[in-house]
C-alpha cells in the first residue's frame, strides 16, 4: 500500500513595487516564489501599516527611533508611519538627501534672509564661508546638516520630521553632534522626530522616548535620555587657535588676547580632540553700546583717565570657534561660561555679527544690546537708496561713473576712519562698506557682582 505525504502548498511572497519592471525581471522573481506587484508612486504599497493607536503615541513624543539591521524593514515602518501621519491630519516633511547641485548653500532656500541664516545656524551651519559655495561640494557632514535645514526650514508647530538612514553616512562623532542638535532644533520648535538607522549606537545619542523594531515591530518606551561626550574647558594656547581659525567669519588674528581658553571634547571613540576655542583681548576705548550696559563709568571721565579704567576693568571676549564636529554640544556657550566663572576683569564683552542668529553669548549669561546704527552708516544707506542700489550690490557697480556714489564713499571712509591710506582703491573702500553696511552685530555685556573666590586668570 502506498502512503501519500500531504503537504500545503505554499502561497508566492508578494512584492510591490513603484520600479518599471521588465518580463525578464518578473520571470527571475517567479522561478523563487516572489510575485511582483507594480505600484503607481502615489500608493506606498510597500509600507508596513501601523495601527492609529502607534500613530497617536508616536505624535505624543519628540523623538521615535526605528532601528533595525539593513533589510529588516525599517524604511517600509517609517513609510507607514509617514502615512499613517498623513492620514490622521499631521503635517510632515522628509529629509531628504542632497543632490549634487551647483546651487550656492544659501539660495538653496528661497525665503527671508534673516529666516535663512537662523535656520542654518540652528543646523549647526553658522560659517558664512560655506553659503557661497556649491551645495553639491560639501562634505558628508555638512550635508547631513543642510538636509536637516532644508526639512525644518518652513516646518511649523507639531510638524513630524522623517528622516530615513539618519546619520547613517557619518562618522559617529559627527553623529553625536548631529543627534544633539537636531534634540535642540526639535524641542526649540516643538517638532516631532522619526528617524530609522541601522547603527545600534544611536539611540543613546538620540535619547528617543520611543524605540520600534524595524524586523518585529516591538515598541519600547524608553526615558528620552541622551549620552553625550564630555566636554572639558582648559587654559589653551594660540596653537589651539591657529589649527581652528580658518573657521572663523573674520580673517586674522585678534589684535591683541590677555587669554585663550580651549575645549577639548573626551570622545569614546577617538579621545580626547580640540572641540572649541575662545580668545579674551584687550577692549576697543570708543565703544558706544558700553553706555548701555554700565551707564557713564566709563565716559564720564578725561580720555586717559577713562582708558585707564578700561584696560583695568575690561576685558573683550574677541573669537569663540566651535570644530564643525563638535557643533550642537553647547561648546560655545560653555566656553563663554567657562571664562564668566573666573573672568580677568570684573566686567566682559564681546560684539557679534551672528548674535542675532546664534545667541549663544545670551545663552551663556550675558545681557545683550541691540547696537544703533552709525550716523555715517545711515548717511550712506540713504544715498544708496537714492541710487536705487543694495549695499550688497557696491562692488557689482563703478565707483567712479557714479559721482553721487564715489562722493559719499569717501565721505564714509573718512567719518569712519577706514581711508588710513589715501590710495586705496574706491572698489576697496565700497568692498568694505558693504560689508560693514550689512552686518547687524549684537553687544553682549557681563558683570560679576560679587568678589572672586580665585585670583583672576592671566595668560601663561
């Protein structure tokens, strides 16, 4: 008697897809069990539905992790979640990844200047350097950061963020710093963040208060804590400037530094690296904002008697530079706060041009003043409006066929005491105008209102 082994057959996976397929691509899925479905673009049929009660609890949270090995499904969750999100009413806006384009890195964004630049510093991308340059030309890191800027730039109130492969191209110290600023500009914003990576070392960086499985789709609650390198704050040399003074928006040197302090990150990962450094200097004597912040102190005096008092009870903090991999840690205000804690003078200041798009003096405990605009500098806007220029559109003109223009340069150049030499150029001169013109600096003042447990620092 014969026996017959029963069996069931087993049912083909089913595959969508939005890729053109060929007959011959078909036919190779079909010899292993796969049956592909084309999908229109517009229908996500590849996504993993979740249930509306995980598309509720993920909207509760700041920031949602899917983590998983490369092809557990990670990226088909988040596509669900993306349009579970959609469905449910919530905005949301993808980070997506940076085409090689020749557009400048500012006029990648068609909005508001001042919106422009606070959102680039936000991102970590406060170098004016950078804005000019080819957006395709960056590197991986400051292209992670300008993704992230792009997707947050017109991002309002309760919008998700998606962002797939997060940091998944980076090194892991630029990791940590991009995940502790995108928690900043996330909490800032009142943004919510759903990220999915495959690198199990993410989610301490992170600090999501919800974790899901890409293979399972387990969710965990978790605290929402994030473990961040330690930054160490140090006497430093002008060595330590040297190797980061490239970054800074100002060519050259301080004219003078009474002290250089340095921050030095404790990575686990490569050790101990430079991570920032702050120069302290000797102040300007002509300041016209210190009258806002110490009243007539000191301008009430004959001009000797009030630089005396100056140089003994002022000091400038003159550069603060943060390494691009350490950006989003909190390097520039802490090494702000690191010198209010034991200041040469009892009294500090410093003077921005990016005060108003990255505060990180305020941040640090100083008050800040808005600066009143020079006489000479309104004169001189006035004439250019006349003309119906831009100040940023000086050096495109010339100077001299203009004699309303070349007038007013001059003019400007002597008030301000820019002409030290009189054969500069006129293309000069309007070079420097514009540029003085269009900055918008910030004062910042301290005061230490109670005595000094330590001897006040000096230069060794």
């Amino acid at each position: 008697m014969r026996s017959r082994i029963m069996t069931t057959p087993r049912m083909p996976a089913v595959v969508h897809t939005t890729a053109p397929i060929s007959t011959r691509a078909l036919h190779a899925c079909a010899a292993f069990g796969i049956s592909v479905h084309p999908q229109s673009e517009n229908m996500p049929a590849h996504a993993i539905t979740p249930s509306p009660d995980l598309v509720r609890a993920v909207f509760r949270v700041p920031i949602t992790l899917v983590r998983g090995p490369s092809g557990s499904g990670k990226s088909r969750r988040l596509a669900g979640l993306e349009q579970g999100f959609a469905e449910a009413g919530f905005r949301t806006r993808r980070v997506e990844p940076m085409a090689d384009t020749e557009t400048a890195v500012f006029d990648v964004f068609n909005s508001d200047h001042d919106k422009v630049c606070t959102t680039l510093a936000a991102c970590g991308l406060a170098e004016p350097r950078l804005w000019s340059l080819p957006a395709g030309l960056l590197s991986a890191g400051q292209r992670a950061r300008l993704e992230i800027a792009i997707a947050i730039h017109d991002a309002k109130e309760n919008d998700v963020i998606i962002a797939d492969e997060f940091c998944t191209a980076l090194d892991r110290v630029s990791a940590m710093s991009l995940c502790a600023t995108i928690r900043r500009v996330v909490d800032q914003r009142h943004l919510h963040l759903v990220a999915a990576s495959a690198h199990e070392d993410l989610e301490p960086m992170l600090g999501p208060k919800l974790l899901i499985d890409g293979s399972t789709g387990e969710i965990q609650t978790l605290d929402g804590q994030s473990t961040l390198d330690t930054i160490r704050y140090e006497q430093g040399t002008m060595n330590d400037y040297n190797r980061l003074s490239h970054l800074h928006y100002l060519g050259g040197q301080p004219a003078t530094r009474t002290l250089v302090l340095r921050a030095v990150r404790e990575s686990k990962i490569i050790g101990d690296t430079l991570a920032g450094v702050l120069i302290v200097s000797m102040p300007t004597l002509n300041g016209a904002w210190r009258k806002m912040a110490w009243g007539d102190r000191y301008s009430n005096q004959d001009k000797r008697a009030a630089a005396l008092r100056i140089n003994r009870e002022l000091r400038c903090i003159s550069r603060v530079i943060v390494e691009p991999r350490s950006r989003g840690l909190g390097v520039a205000s802490g090494l702000v706060r690191a010198y209010l804690q034991c200041p040469q003078t009892n009294a500090t200041e410093a003077i921005a041009a990016m005060g108003s798009v990255c505060p990180f003096f305020a941040r640090a405990g100083m008050t800040q003043y808005t600066i009143a605009t020079p006489p000479a500098n309104t004169r001189l806007l006035d004439a250019i409006a006349y003309l119906g220029t831009d100040p940023s559109e000086l050096t495109q003109h010339s100077i001299e066929d203009s004699p309303l223009l070349h007038r007013e340069l001059m003019h400007w150049a002597r008030s301000t005491r820019m002409l030290r030499d009189p054969q500069t150029p006129p293309h000069t001169i309007a070079l420097m105008a514009a540029c003085r013109l269009l900055s918008r600096p910030r004062a910042y003042a301290w005061t230490n209102q109670g005595e000094h447990d330590e001897e006040p620092r000096t230069d060794q």
